[in-house]
C-alpha cells in the first residue's frame, strides 16, 4: 500500500508534532521546524502520573520552549486495570460491578450503559418505572460529576482545595441518598438487564426531590463565587481552543464537544431510555475554549435539575423488572451490540459480542475520557505548562476509564 | 439513512475492484455490518465519510478482536446394515473429519454522522493470520479519533495499522512483548494460594505451588521481613 | 535556737526516677495537678503522630474517599493529618489509594524510597492490599506488600472514609507505642533494616523481578 500524503486526507490531522516521517507532509510548524528556530535548547518535563493535577495516575510528557508547550504526548496505563480481558471470563452480570469501577465517579450512569446493551443484544425490556428510576439515577449522577469537575477544574487554577469543598458537600448529599438506595456509597451496581435493584421508598423518592429543588441555591452561590472571578476568566478564556470541525474528527462527545457548539447530545440523537418524553435543552458552547467547557457543565447541571424535577412529577407506579429477564444463568443468542449513551463525560459505549455462552466473547468499552484526549497535544500547543493542567481539568478524565 | 445492503451495493459500483461482504448480527440488535478487504479500506472509508448523503464525519469506537484458529469436527454419519444385527437393524456409523480454520484477528469500527445525525455504519477488516500478516490500513488518517484505539488494539492485539502516525503501544510498557488480550495469551503466574471460592485460582494456585518449588525454598530461608529478630540480625550480618 | 539542729542533714540522693518508670495513674495524677511529665520518646511521638503529614497520591476509585476524607464532612484535620503534600519528600505518609499496576508499581516504589523516615504506608482498598476485584488482570500487582512494608491495611472497596480515619487511628496508636531505642527499637531508627527498596523494572512479560522477598513471602499454604 503506497502511503498519501496524509494532509490530503485529512487536514484535522495537521498536529504540530507529527513524527518525523508524517511531518514532512504536513502543513503548518512541525517539530522539526520549531526546533530550526530555536537557539536555546527544548527543556522535556514528565508530569504525572505522580502529579496532584493530573486527577489520577496520568503523565504528559511536555516539551517546552521556556513556558510554552511545543509538543505534549500523554503517556496512558497506569491504571490499566485489564477490565476487558477480566469481563470475558466473567458472566454478563458478574461485569456490573466492575462497570462501577470503571467511571468511579459515575456509576450509576455506567452500569446503566451496560445494561442497555445487554438489553439491546439480548431484547430484552424496561418497565416504565425502571426506566424512569435509570433517568433519576443517571442525572443525579451528573449533578455529582459536574460539580466535582468544577471543583477539581478549580483546584487546577489554584484555589486550593474551597470550591472542592462545596462541591463534596453537595455531593455527600446525593450519594448518601445512593448508599440509602444501593448500599455502596459509590460502587452503587444498580441497575440490572431488564430493570433496577432495588424500589426506592417514599420518602427517598421525597429527600431527593427536595434535593433537587434545593440544588438551584447551591448552583447559584456556585456561580456567584466561581464564574465571574477575574483570575478564571484571565485564565480560561480564549485557552485551549478547538474548532467544531477539529472536534468531531477526534471524535470528541459530551460537554467538550458541545462547547465548541457542535449539537451532538444522545439523549436526543438516540433518544434512548424515556429522554424523549423529557422537556430539556442542550446548552451549546461558543468557542470551544476552557471557559466555554466549564459553564457547559454549569448550564447542564441546570438543565439536569429540571429533567429531576420531571421525573419526580411523573414517575409511574409498577414493577421494577422485567419480568422475563433472566439473571442467573444469563445465555444471549449469538450476535452482537454496540449501545451508547450519554455519560457525563461523554459518549459511553459498550460493544458486546456473544457467542451463546455466559460469557461475552469479547466485551469492549468505548471510554469517552480517553478519547476526548486525542485533542489534548492540540489545545495545549503554544499555552503555559500552567494552562495544559487546567487544560487537562477541563476536559474531565477519570483514569478508571481512561485505562480501563 | 440506506440499509446496509444499499450501501453495500453502492459501494460495490464505486469500487468494483473491491471484496465488500454483509456480515449479518443474528441478535437482537440486528446491526449488519460491512466486511471490507485492506487494500480498499482507506478508499471506502474516506468515501463514507465525504459522500454527501452519508458524511460519516464521526468515527465512535474502534474494537478488536482475536478469533483463534478454531478445529471443526465434521460428522459425516452413514447408515449401514448392522452385520450382527439379529433383525436386520442398521448402525450408524459416523466419521469424524477435523479441519483447522484459520484464525485471524479483526478491527470493527462504528462509524456514525454528527451532520445528519445517523448511524452505525459499521466496517469490519481482518487480518489475513493472527501471525505474520497482521497488517491493516489505518484509519487515523481519515477520523482521528482512531489514533488512541487503533494503539491501543496495536498494544493489546498485535494488529500493525499501516501508516498511523504514531504506532506504539497505549497501555502496556514498551518492554512488553505480548499481546494480552488475545485469546491465547498466558499470563504470569503469580498467584499465591487464597482462601477463594474461584475454582479457576485455586487450580492455578495449586499448579503454581507444584511447579515453583524454589520459591518453597525461598520461603524456608526467610527474608528479613518476616523471619524473628535473632535470624533477621544474623541475616545482615551475613551480608557486608 | 541552736544553729547546729537547724542543719538538715541532707537525704540520701535518690535519681529522679525516668517518666517511663512512673505507673501511668501517677502521671494521671500529676498531670490533673498541672504537672506535666514526660519523656522525650512519648513527646516525640505524641507530635509526630499528631501532624501526619500525608503524600498527595492517588491511585484509584478508592482516592476519591480519601478526598472526600478530606473534605469538611469527614475532615482528616481533626486528626492533625490533613496536610496532603504533593512532594514524597515532604510526606511522612504514603496512602495506597487504589489498584496497583504493574505499570504503576515501579513508581509507588520509587515515591517510596524518595520519602525520608520514619514513614509509614497504608494500604487502602482492597486492590492496594491484594489486587482486590481486579487480582486476575495480567497487568495488576496482587499487593502493594509485595515490594514495599506495609503499616496498615484496610479493607475495603472502597473503604468508607470513616475506615480511612479508623486507620489513621491505629496508625497513631503505633507511633505512640513506637521505641526509639532499646532491642525493640522502631524500625526507622535501626541501620541494618533498609529503608530504600530495590525498584523492579519492567521486563518483557512481566516485572522483574516480581516481589521483594525481603519483604513478602508467599504466604504457606495450607498443609492439607
Ligand atoms: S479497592 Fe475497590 S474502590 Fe479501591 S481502587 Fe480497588 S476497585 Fe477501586
């Protein structure tokens, strides 16, 4: 196979540090080029994956031309946790818990990935109160996702630990309500192919809608600490930009695709579970720069309080299961399934194959945090090694899932 | 959006030279697929992405997978008079011919629309063996988003994707030298023996405690670790 | 008034006797009379076990309860140990907070020797401890132990926060009882008992080498 000039195919592809046999053919500065213009020399820093900003065990190695980043390679594995191989020797249901630890944040919203799946290699059907229970699950997920990431992103700019704190609190809240409902404070293994574990009780039901009805106060005092701050604006704005046409090329999903203000939401797109009987909107970014990405997850966790609110008014009596899914002794036909949806994080896929035994013959995760990465190098290109952290902060990774 | 089976045939009259096969998904899904050969991988998948009423910009997922070679027994039965039969009943006697059929490995990439919001299309390619010829085009030159996945299936699978920019392995260290997540890899022993309700590791434990007979003499010659003081002192007096 | 029976005929001079050698109810006593009495070794360790400083090292799931550990609810500060410090050097603490690598072990091991003594490790999590849910993965390290000592562990996945502070407890409880010379001196302070650890490297299907036998050997198994 003779090799095209790769620019002709793809002109997203035009990184600045293309290795050397690709560079050639690229438009744009390559590495080699920038090293021409250099007198002094390129200092290498390995950040990570002991890094307090690098939110876990993850390690960038910047090349640097005195503060500015000239090349960024991100190193991954250090929390390759063989979740795939262990899941192929395991039955269907013996992988929900492990789902659990892929996005340790989200695990209500990765166990109901997997069970869609499931569900859709198998045929299996949702109940109408499960379906709405996956719904009120899903989103108080987001809440605690983006709140954590706020705090987090904070952390990166420098705040020391305080809109963390509020962010925990609000947090403690709902996984409380989690731990009441699950047992597990965070590796909650809720759901299950055809339905939810367990029925919450009237009066969880009641403690989380007046958490959600509460929930506004706590966005409000949020944002009148965080989002006008001048030294956040100073430093997100105009930062680590990305164009719509770069974005979806690398396949980026979830709020860092939607601020750069491509309209890409499943909930919508696939409409799976009950969304579409959901009134929401889908706030959509401007600029695709760090700023735009934090108040997509501010503008979001609104938009999540209302779909609660929704789903408190509406939700149906009935059963929780399917009463035909079988758990023990689960036996999918031969096929495959690749089901999706929309994590807080992004596109969360899981790609089943079955072979008609108990275990999945090949069982694959498509984690979003490790894709929304290919355009790390691109965002950080010509920013401070100060920025690249708040860069990474913004882009919302869980190593769980980056590695698997 | 067309069914596979148009897609299939319009992409046979833009690429006649091509082998396109439908791979059919007996589940419940029912999510066909489009088998296509190397040599025309990156012509068909950049097709899919600019023709205009398709405009596949979106590639979501990239997978692989490992299909060992796999024995098939054919049973052939034939149905003979039974010679010692006392009233002419018939025996059937059955002939059992095995063949091997060669495995390969496989990438599957599901691909969707972000501009007219549609999908999966979902391309498969195989290796020609799980050996030597494990070559296949990449497609990180037509949808970036491939570039961490296809290294990632480099790393864990062993498939060599022709001209990705940056092939090296994504999760495991460089030293390494397996492919983990084929089918037949075997991993390094190091279990020690646990009370477990796994039969599997206890089984392996239990090989593992026959083999390693050095590391039983290990054990009688304790480390300073866990051996009582008085020993632990002479130990490092031992050393200089 | 006769000067010579004003003459106190001076005691025989007993030693004061160690604080070590007062029965604990007599020290009670003193300090209840505003007397404190102490000796070096207890206020040494007594200070050392209140301002634990530990290093800010996340590995896993299990990091985010130590975060939340962290955070006003549960606030480790009461303990005198909420003083995350991002550099090994600074640290008197390594928390394992998650699934060890293969990948990942080298390094914790390399933290490890860059922290001065006294240090001490927790284990946290089941992964920490043996590889937990993941021990089968080709690419997890049943055990921190494996390569380096380990203080305390606690179970757990993840453990809840409380166990975290339950474990910092004990760890304080081990530092106050700790000897700072004598035959059962601490281990920091003995010169034959390494406080730096040989750092595995990464070899072509696994590390090498794969423990420390100097500290961890498998366990026996059972003799039937
Ligand atoms: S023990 Fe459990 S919670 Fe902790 S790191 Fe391991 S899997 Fe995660």
């Amino acid at each position: 196979m003779s090799t095209p000039p790769l620019s002709s195919l793809n002109p997203q592809l035009s990184t600045g540090s293309v290795p050397f046999p690709f560079a050639a053919a690229l438009p744009g500065p390559s590495v080699r080029a920038v090293h021409d213009q250099f007198h002094g020399d390129l200092l290498e820093v390995s950040m990570g994956p002991q890094h307090p900003s690098t939110h876990g065990v993850f390690r960038m190695v910047a090349t640097l031309d005195g503060e500015q980043i000239v090349k960024l390679k991100p190193v991954f594995g250090y929390l390759h946790r063989n979740h795939e191989k262990i899941a192929e020797n395991t039955t269907y249901l013996g992988s929900m818990p492990y789902t659990d630890r892929l996005d340790y944040l989200c695990s209500m919203s990765t166990n109901w990935a997997y069970a869609l799946t499931v569900e859709k290699l198998a045929g299996i059907t949702v109940p109408d109160r499960a379906q709405y229970l996956r719904i009120i699950m899903a989103e108080l997920t987001r809440l605690v996702n983006h709140a954590c990431l706020v705090g987090f992103l904070f952390n990166d700019l420098g705040t020391s630990f305080t809109p963390l704190l509020y962010a925990f609190r609000e947090r403690e809240k709902i996984i409380d309500l989690f731990e009441a409902l699950s047992g597990s404070r965070m590796m909650c293994n809720y759901q299950r192919f055809g339905g939810c574990r367990v029925d919450p009780t009237p009066e969880w039901l009641e403690t989380a809608r007046v958490l959600v009805e509460n929930f506004p106060r706590f966005l409000d005092e949020y944002e009148r600490m965080l989002t006008g701050n001048e030294i956040m604006l100073a430093r997100t704005q105009g930062i680590g930009r990305v164009t719509p046409a770069q974005a979806v090329n690398a396949g980026l999903t979830g709020p860092v695709l939607r601020a750069c203000g491509v309209d890409y939401d499943l909930r919508k797109v696939d409409g799976y579970g009950y969304y579409p009987r959901f009134e929401f909107r889908v706030p959509l970014g401007d600029h695709g720069d760090t700023y735009d990405r934090y108040m997509m997850r501010i503008l979001e966790m609104r938009e999540s309080v209302k779909i609660l609110t929704q789903a408190f008014r509406d939700l149906p009596a009935g059963p929780i299961m399917d009463p035909k899914a079988k758990l023990r002794g689960f036996r999918p036909k031969a096929g495959e399934a690749y089901g999706r949806l929309e994590g807080p994080k992004g596109e969360l896929g899981f790609f089943l194959i079955s072979d008609g035994s108990p275990n999945p013959y090949r069982y694959r995760v498509r984690p979003p945090s490790l894709i929304n990465l290919t355009l790390l190098e691109d965002m950080c290109l010509g920013h401070t090694i100060a920025d690249s952290v708040v860069i990474l902060g913004s882009i919302d990774i869980v190593l769980g899932e980056v590695d698997r | 959006m067309e069914t596979v089976e148009q897609l299939r045939d319009r992409l046979l009259a833009r690429f006649p030279a091509a082998k396109i096969e439908l791979v059919t998904n007996p589940s419940a899904a029912a999510e066909h697929s489009l088998l296509i050969d190397a040599a025309h991988g990156r012509d068909i998948a950049l097709f899919l992405r600019d023709d205009p009423t398709l405009r596949l910009d979106y590639c979501s997922n990239v997978t692989g997978i490992d299909w060992p070679d796999k024995e098939i027994t054919d049973i052939t039965k034939t149905t003979v008079a039974d010679p010692a039969g006392a009233s002419g009943a018939t025996k059937v006697v059955e002939q059992k011919t095995t063949r091997i059929q060669p495995g390969y490995l496989e990438a599957v990439y599901h691909l969707y629309s972000m501009a007219l919001k549609h999908g999966p299309v979902i391309l498969r390619l195989r290796t020609a063996n799980r050996s030597d010829a494990v070559t296949l085009p990449s497609f990180t030159p037509v949808w970036r988003s491939c570039d961490f996945q296809e290294r990632e299936i480099y790393d864990l699978y062993g498939i060599i994707f022709e001209c990705h920019p940056d092939l090296r392995r994504l999760l495991m260290w460089y030293e390494f030298k397996d492919h983990p997540m084929r089918k037949d890899y075997v991993e390094p022993d190091d279990y020690e023996w646990e009370p477990t309700a796994h039969g599997a590791i206890l089984e392996k434990a239990k090989a593992n405690r026959l083999t390693s007979a050095p590391i039983a003499g290990d054990a009688a010659t304790p480390g300073p670790g866990s051996a009582p003081p008085a020993t632990k002192s002479s130990n490092t007096e031992a050393k200089p | 008034m006769e000067m010579s029976d004003a003459t106190p005929t001076p005691a025989a001079y007993t030693p004061f006797p160690a604080a070590g050698n007062i029965p604990d109810a007599d020290r009670e006593d003193l300090r209840r009379h505003g007397v404190l009495m102490t000796s070096m070794e207890e206020l040494y360790n007594w200070g050392r076990s209140n301002s634990i400083w530990p290093l800010q090292f996340g590995l896993a799931c299990c990091a985010i309860e130590m975060i939340a550990a962290a955070t006003a609810r549960f606030d480790i500060a009461r303990f005198g140990a909420e003083i995350f410090r991002p550099s090994p050097r600074q640290a008197d603490l390594m928390i394992v907070s998650g699934t060890v690598t293969k990948k990942m072990a080298p390094l914790v091991v390399r933290l490890w020797n860059q922290m001065p003594e006294p240090k001490y490790c927790i284990a946290m999590g089941a992964c920490a401890i043996s590889g937990g849910p993941f021990k089968q993965g080709y690419n997890v390290l049943k055990g921190i132990d494996r390569f380096i000592p380990v203080d305390i562990y606690i179970p757990g996945c993840p453990p809840r926060p409380e166990a975290l502070l339950n474990g910092l407890v004990q760890l304080q409880k081990k530092i106050k009882g700790e000897k700072l010379s004598g035959p059962d001196a601490a281990r920091f302070t003995r010169a034959d008992v390494p406080s730096e650890f040989p750092i595995p490297e990464y070899g072509a299907h696994d590390l090498e080498p794969t423990k420390n036998p100097a500290v961890w050997t498998p366990p026996a198994p059972p003799s039937a």
